[in-house]
C-alpha cells in the first residue's frame, strides 16, 4: 500500500565520503549537510500538507532520480544514501525499516519518490 509519494523541486545529492579535519576526526561536508537540510525541509513540507504520519513498519522505498551531467556521475548508491536519509524520521521512522528499495536514474525531469508499506507475509 502506498503511504507516501512525493516529486522533488531540487536534485538528489550524493552523499560524500567523511573528510578528516587536521585534528584528526571525520565530518561531513558543510555544502552536503545544507543540502540535505534543504531535502528534509522540502519532504517535511509536503508530508505536513498531506497530513502523512511516521510509518511504523517495514516498508518499500521506490525513487526515480534524473542526472543532471555532472562532470563526474555520482554513484546510484551515494545518492539513494541521501534521498534514504532525507526520509527517515519524516516518513519512517529510521532506514533500517527500509526492505526493499529500487533506485533510477535513467532520466525523469524531476525526482520523484514513493514509498509503501510492507504487509506482512502469511505464514
């Protein structure tokens, strides 16, 4: 059943690998965290307008992603990485709820996500 669907007005950024400060502990990149925050924001806003409430079980995530020809492609994973992220705690309450997830980024105008709620199996 589909709980949640959303188009997206700004590209899916990939997530970067943690850099190390000169003192020698890792962080992320300040331009990733802003752009993440901007993602949140965005899908905490239509999940408000439509009155969506934090799903509690597993669940399916679908998203399809359109590539905006970088200089260099960013991997399928780093960016399902971001768009993972940028749900949890808004639609589920954390990733690990995620069983299945199917990415593309073969080309729509926009992103878009959707994501459903797994039924359990009968035994």
């Amino acid at each position: 059943m589909k709980v949640f669907e959303a188009t997206l007005s700004q590209p899916i950024p990939a997530a970067p690998r943690p850099r190390m400060a000169p003192a020698g502990h890792a962080y992320t990149p300040p331009t990733y965290r802003k752009q993440l925050a901007a993602l949140r924001d965005e899908i905490a806003r239509i999940a408000k307008r439509r009155h969506h409430r934090i799903i509690p079980a597993d669940c399916e995530v679908v998203v399809w992603m359109w590539l905006d020809k970088p200089r260099r492609p960013a991997d399928i994973d780093n960016r399902a990485k971001t768009i993972l992220d940028a749900l949890s705690g808004i639609v589920y309450e954390d990733d690990r709820q995620v069983v299945i997830l199917h990415v593309d980024q073969t080309g729509v105008e926009k992103p878009q996500v959707a994501v459903f709620r797994r039924e359990k199996e009968r035994e």
